[in-house]
C-alpha cells in the first residue's frame, strides 16, 4: 500500500476528460508504470530507488506482481499500484511488506490474502474521482478472485523529522489498532522522540482512507531512509468493506480486465 499522494489534491480533472482503469497488458504499458513511479517517488519523496532499470521503478516483486493504471483520454498512466498474490509472493520469497516487518501473526490467518503496493497519482489528477476509479479497479479484482485480506504499507514522509511520523501512528493506534494476536514487528524501528508534534500531525488522506474501510494498523513504525518515510503496517479484512463502499467503488461502466 505504499503510496505517493502527497501534494495537495486537485478540485477537478481536465474538462471532460475520461479516465479508464484497467490492468497493464503490455510491457509498454508496465514500463509506463514503472516511469511514473520513478518520476514521482525520486521527485516528491526523494527516494534513493534502488532500481534495476534507469529512470524506472523497477524491482524484484513487479514481474510476481498485476499492475493496475489508470490512463487519460490520451492513454497516458496517470495513475498505478500493484498487486500481489500470496501464491506468487511465495515464488519470489515473500511480500514486500516482509522486508520492513515480521509478518508472522498476519500470514497464519486463514484467508487470500492480496498485497497493495508502491500506489502513485500523477499531480495533475490528483482528485477523488481518480483515486476513486483506482480504488473501483482494486475491489474489482479483489471480488472477482476472492480474496479475504489486503495488507500493504502505508507512508509517512519523515524529511522533516520523526515528529509528525510519530503523532500520526499514536492518533491511529488509538482508534485503528489492530488486535494484539494481529500487531507486527517493524525490522527498522523508527527512532523514538521525546516531544510529539504538537497540534497533532494531519493523518495522510490515503492511511485515512484505508482505516474509513475498516482497516487496521499493526504497530510501531518501520523506518524506510530509501524512501525517506515511516512505514506503517495496514491490513484490512475484505469482509469489513460494507456494500455501501462496494456500490460507490463498483460504479457501472467502470473496466477491469
């Protein structure tokens, strides 16, 4: 579930521009994908990718991996996350949120479960429309191969200090805190700090979004000085999306294939 949302967002799209989402088809299309993170994470976060390809986010986990875009009239990626399956994370020794976390608790539950990851809009479309269609393609995908759980990570930008990260995980273990039997381990923890941001830091609007699902945050921060972020570990049960957010994300004429 990493993500890279973090301008402030648009009131609105380019007039009447129609967005389509669908799954990456062609190595075009990937290469595409991978652009735009590039472009969006060295640019926005500062991240030091560690990058099998020049100017592209590439890595071990994307050919395991379905990508999801969301392309503009003029097919242009404005908008991408990939999925992964247990089965093939398996195949290429885990899920990547197994880097930053000790998972143990979360793999024994019963269920498919589907990793979010590595989400970023394009600035020019940062609207709720075009997270809206994202998230359309996501729960798409997710009923037709029934899966029981999404887990990912979600990003807190630490360039200006550990203080907001740390405000922000106390806000959300409060309210959103996963069960004890659930809570994971980060394998960076994120150093402590003695005075907590004060007001209170703003909850990024996707982690907020995740926990208006019914999503759950499963401990301490993990540090991330690549991506030059905290981690937080998120898993959200599919059985807690009520139909209500079903209807609005599987809005008709929307495609997924």
């Amino acid at each position: 579930m990493r993500s890279a949302i973090r301008k402030p967002l648009v009131e609105a799209l380019p007039a009447k521009e129609a967005l389509k989402v669908k799954l990456a088809e062609t190595p075009d299309e990937l290469r595409a994908a991978q652009r735009l993170r590039y472009e969006i994470f060295t640019n926005e976060f500062g991240a030091n990718l560690q990058s099998l390809t020049p100017l592209l986010d590439s890595d071990c986990y994307d050919p395991f991996c379905h990508h999801l875009v969301v392309k503009n009239a003029m097919g242009m990626v404005i908008a991408t996350t990939r999925l992964l399956d247990e089965k093939n994370a398996m195949l290429n020794g885990g899920f990547y949120s197994e880097n930053e976390f000790d998972l143990t608790a979360v793999k024994i539950l019963q269920g498919r479960k589907l990793e979010i990851g590595r989400t970023c809009v394009h600035a020019d479309y940062r609207s709720g429309a075009t997270l809206a269609l994202l998230w359309s393609g996501i729960a798409r995908f997710v009923l037709e191969h029934q899966y029981d759980f999404l887990l990912g990570c979600g990003s807190i930008s630490i360039r200006n200090g550990f203080e907001d990260a740390w405000s922000i995980t106390h806000q959300l273990m409060r309210r959103h805190g996963l069960d004890p039997e659930l809570k994971v381990s980060p394998r960076r923890p994120l150093p402590s700090v003695d005075t907590p941001a004060d007001p209170p830091a703003a909850i990024p609007a996707l982690i907020k979004a995740y926990c208006r699902l019914g999503a759950g945050i499963g401990g301490p921060p993990c540090w991330d000085p690549d991506f030059q972020c905290a981690d937080l570990f998120i898993l959200l049960p599919v059985r807690a999306l009520e139909a209500r957010y079903a209807r609005h994300f599987l809005k008709p004429g929307d495609e997924t294939r």
